[in-house]
C-alpha cells in the first residue's frame, strides 16, 4: 500500500504493506483457534485469498486479514484508529467489527454501507461456512452456524451463492 495524505496532518505518513499487515495479524492472533482447534490464522489467510480471489483491491485484502482483530481483543480499537493504514482499511475493519449486543440487520446494514467491506464479508461467510470446515464441528453447532451463515447471507443480499472463487467487480459493494 502506498500513503494516505487524507489520514494524516502534514507529511503522508508510509502505510504498512500486505506483507506488515499479515505478519501483525498473525502475531494478533498467536495462539488463537477457530472453533475446530485450528489456528486462527489460518481462517485470515483463506478470507485474504478469498477476497483476492473475487477481485478485492489491497486495501480489502489488508482488511480481511484484520477484519476480527478489534471484535475478537487481538488488537485494540485505539490501535486501529492510529494505525498505518489507509481510510478505507479501517473503516473496513470498523463496519466488520461486530459490537455487543447489536441485532444482526445493523451489523448487515452497516456492511452495505461501507464502500469495500461487502467483499470483505463475503469472503469471510463463504470461509465460514465451508463444509470441510463445519463438519468437524458438533451437529448441533454446526446446524445453528449454518443458518446463522444463511441468514448474514440474506441480509447482505449475497442470495444462496456458496463459496466458488467468482470474482466481482471491486467496486460491486451494493446489494
């Protein structure tokens, strides 16, 4: 990624690079596992790819390898806000960070309209929801995260579209 001279009073400050932001996450998120035990980094590299996949732009990228690092604690919001990264990146992270107690139609109506973090949340569901991935999961877990899944999907207007590497345009971030 280049500068931002939006971001910052005075001289554009460097921004961090793929690369950089990666290696954070990673570091972020050491230690973490997803719901089967797998290391949670693991998750952030296939929503990455899967946004790269569908056309995304760096600044998307960047933010699919962040987009649970505030919601999950690996990275405080403070920290985003002052972070070498581009505008969009952030507000990107911000619309992906679920707040508590936040009914799922304003968590998809905030998605929508952020330019860039629809991509971004499709890549995440598609991961998600993946069968090899749920099926190591109990029937009862695994039934509630595939309708919750479905129901995101809905809200977005992503229809029933499984995960099949399709790109979009990278400005396509309507319903």
């Amino acid at each position: 990624m280049t500068r931002d001279p939006l971001d910052s009073p005075g001289a554009p400050r460097p921004l961090l690079t793929l690369a950089e932001v990666e290696a954070l996450a990673r570091a972020a998120h050491a230690g973490q596992t997803d719901k089967a035990g797998r290391p949670y980094a693991e998750h952030l590299r296939a929503v990455a790819e899967g946004v790269r996949r569908r056309g995304g732009d760096a600044e998307q990228i960047a933010a699919a390898w962040l987009h649970d690092a505030v919601e999950d604690d690996a990275l405080p919001e403070t920290w985003l806000r002052s972070a070498a990264l581009s505008r969009r990146t952030r507000d990107i992270v911000r619309a992906l960070t679920k707040r508590a107690g936040e009914p799922p139609e304003a968590y998809a109506a905030r998605v929508l309209a952020t330019p860039g973090a629809l991509l971004v949340k499709e890549a995440d569901l598609a991961h998600n929801a993946d069968p090899a991935r749920l099926a190591v999961l109990d029937e009862a877990t695994r039934t509630r995260l595939t309708e919750k899944y479905a129901h995101m999907r809905a809200l977005l207007g992503l229809g029933d579209r499984r995960d099949r590497g399709e790109t979009r345009d990278v400005g396509d971030d309507g319903p």
